[in-house]
C-alpha cells in the first residue's frame, strides 16, 4: 500500500484517482456483441456462453427441476442465514414506501403524485469468481416490494450448465419470476433486446465487471434504464487512535479480496494507528484464500495520514467513497459531516460485510466517485412518481392569466390559446 504523510490539498485529485484503464477496444468490443445479440438472440447468446463460458446449453431459461435441486443443495444453515438477510432487507426497504397527498396550491389547483412500478426490470448478478447470491436478495427484494410485475434475472453458469445453488435459493426467497443461464455482455443484450427466450426489460440492475458495465451504459442510451454508473468496488476508512487495528486491517481486507480493480483507502489522524493497520494488513493478507487478488487490489490503494479528522472528512467527500467506514471516538459527529458517500457504516462493528449480507442496507452502490450524484439502489430505483393535476374554473381565475403571460412571453401562441378558450369558456 502506498503511505501519504500530510497531503496538501493540491494533492487530493491525485489521491482519489481511481485506476484507469483503455475502454476503447472494450467498447468496440462490447458494441459488437451486443449488435450481434440484437440480431440473432438465443442463438448468439447461447454462442456468446459457449465462448466465453465455456458451456453448452440447450436451453437457456433455468427449469423448475433445477429450481427444486437447488434446495437439496444449500445447506440448512446457509438457507437460515439467506432468509433473516432477506428478513432484514425486506424491512428496511418496506419503511421507503412512497405516500403521496394531494396538494392545493393554488384555490382550485390540485396536483400530487402517484408511485407506478416499473412493469418489468432485469437483474444481473455476477457468478464468475465470486457468485454473488447476496446481490439476489439486494435487488429482488425491493422490486417485489415495489410491486415489478416481473423480475428477470440472468446468471452465468458453470461449465456443467448449472448455476450455482446458493442463487437460486435467494432467487426463490425474493421472489424473482424468471431465471436464464447468460453472463456477460450476451446477457445484458439479451434484457436489453429481448429475445425468444428472454422478454425485455425496462431498467437493468446489477454489478459486473467492465465488459458488464460498459454494455449496461451502451443500452442506456436507447434501449433500457439501468442503474447507475459504476466502476470497481471500493472502501474508505478514517480511523482515530481508538479504533481497533485488526478491525480496520479487516475492513480494508474484506474489500481488497473482490477484484485486482478495487480500491481501499484508509485516512488516519494517528501515527501509531497507521503504522499498526500496516502491520495488521501484512499479517491478515497471509491468511487469505484470495490473497493473490487482495494483493495485486493493494497496490492501487493509499493510507494517508492528516493532521485532524476534519481534514479527513473533506478528504473523504471528495473521494465519494462506495462505503465509508468511520471507526473513531466521536463516529456521531463525523457522520454529521458526510456529504458524498453511498454506504456509511460507523463505530467498531459496523463493518462493511453487515451491510453486505444482512443489515439491511442494500449493497449496491456508486462507485468511482459516482456518489457525488447517485444514490445506492432502493426502493425508489424500482417506481416511477407520476404527477397529477386537477383544475377547476375557480383554479382557471385563479392562473389563467398567468399561464397566458408566460406563454405569449416565450412565443408559444398555441400553449396561450388553449388557457384563453377556457378562460373565456367562462
């Protein structure tokens, strides 16, 4: 990990870069096959899985077969552990739901708002080195609260056409209608286009790598809703003297392990606290299954020393962290100072993996400074506000004359016409 010992300011832009890569190949790539899935749907999907997958599949909708031999397959334990985060998740996104009243703003002038569902939305979830059943719950859950009339969810399989177990019990648990083996850009083709198997989608949801995210921004410009923009996963600590080394070690671990494109950046106003998460980082690696990953992820990530915590706070907003995590004495007065952040976790045992699994918190998020503008995925992600408007002939007199002012105003005769036939209607 890279150590910075008091920064100046001018040396914040160079801190809170994320690593860049060349997406133009990528996107050159990305493009093709998703004109490709457009044109020939299940075939090139199912050609699309054959390369890059390395399966063959006949068909790409999971069946209720499968459905029922994943049961078998997810230890009891495991399904106890599914069901309180599904618990939890479905909790904190019930207590989002929108009530609108009506507003007279204006004698004679009513309009309020209505909270529609979207029809149909798609979800991605990841099944490459880490098959991410925990991003089922994070997004089934809130669209079957929104009332989505159907959740779609595309997975990659294994080489043996199967997917894995532990996502299809999530699946069933958050109530998702249909489920089909694809991964990758075929994937979001597919619930972007719609195939003959797949229907097609009005948003998509999900993370992914950068083939993923780059085909889930290639849609959004003409073919569906997605998300948000996002870039690899991230964390950012700010620890005082009281926090607990091994604790914050873990913390900064935990997100290293997802992909060598993941960043974490820990901010210290303490020397001695520095020095042993540096230590503890060193000693946890170690032990780690994934540490090749964890490793390469640490090289791009920063420990940064500052001369208080108000200083990290405003190092912190301007990175925009995915997570932040504030592990320090007075975490109450900090948090009051957080402005651009998607998930914030706060005192010694709020680690990030709470708000992964089980908390309720959902876990997907912006990233690559996407906070600055975005909110995590909720239960709003999932409906759309429709407005209403009720005008009698009092709330006629009571704008009419204004509305006809404005419109002769910018030059739109005809947007004047139709308040001044009903004015005179009167």
């Amino acid at each position: 990990m890279n150590i910075i010992r008091f920064p100046q300011k001018d040396d914040w832009k160079k801190i809170t870069e994320r690593p860049h890569i060349d997406v133009s190949q990528l996107n050159a790539t990305v493009s093709a096959v998703l004109a490709d899935v457009k044109a020939r749907g299940d075939e090139a999907v199912k050609e699309y899985e054959q390369k890059f997958d390395h399966v063959a599949l006949r068909q790409l909708a999971v069946s209720a077969e499968e459905l029922e031999e994943a049961q078998t397959l997810v230890s009891e334990e495991l399904k106890e552990a599914i069901a309180l985060a599904h618990h939890n998740i479905y909790k904190f996104h019930e207590s989002q739901r929108f009530h609108g009243e009506k507003i007279e703003t204006q004698p004679g002038v009513v309009c309020w708002q209505k909270s529609v569902p979207i029809e149909r939305v798609g979800l991605y979830i990841p099944g490459g080195t880490a098959p991410l059943f925990s991003t089922v719950l994070m997004l089934a859950t809130p669209a079957k609260i929104a009332g989505c009339r159907e959740i779609v969810l595309c997975t990659p399989p294994n080489k043996e056409g199967k997917v894995n177990p532990a996502i299809l019990v999530a699946a069933r648990i958050a109530g998702v209608s249909k489920i089909f083996k694809a991964g990758g850009v075929q994937a979001i083709g597919a619930m972007a286009y719609g195939t003959e198997s797949v229907p097609k989608v009005y948003k998509i949801f999900g993370p992914g790598n950068q083939y993923v995210m780059a085909a889930k921004q290639q849609v959004s410009l003409h073919d569906a809703a997605i998300d948000m923009p996002a870039g690899p996963s991230e964390v950012c600590v700010i620890a005082d003297e009281t926090a607990n080394a091994a604790f914050v070690a873990a913390d900064l671990l935990s997100q290293a392990e997802h992909g060598i494109d993941s960043q974490v950046l820990l901010i210290t106003n303490s020397e001695a606290m520095l020095s042993s998460v540096e230590q503890e980082v060193a000693r946890q690696l170690e032990l780690l299954p994934r540490k090749e990953i964890a490793a390469k992820t640490l090289e791009n990530s920063q420990l940064v020393l500052v001369a208080s915590l108000d200083e990290a706070m405003q190092l912190s907003n301007c990175y925009a962290p995915e997570h932040l995590i504030i592990q320090t004495a007075n975490y109450e007065a900090l948090a009051e100072q957080v402005v651009n952040a998607g998930s914030v976790f706060l005192g010694p045992y709020a680690c990030e993996s709470a708000g992964d699994y089980a908390s309720g918190t959902n876990h997907t998020l912006p990233t690559h400074g996407y906070a600055t503008a975005y909110s995590g995925v909720n239960l709003d992600s999932y409906q759309r506000k429709v407005t209403f408007q009720h005008l009698s002939s009092e709330g006629i007199r009571h704008i009419g004359r204004a509305v006809e002012l404005m419109a002769e105003a910018e030059q739109l005769d005809a947007h004047k016409n139709a308040m001044t036939l009903r004015i005179k209607s009167l």
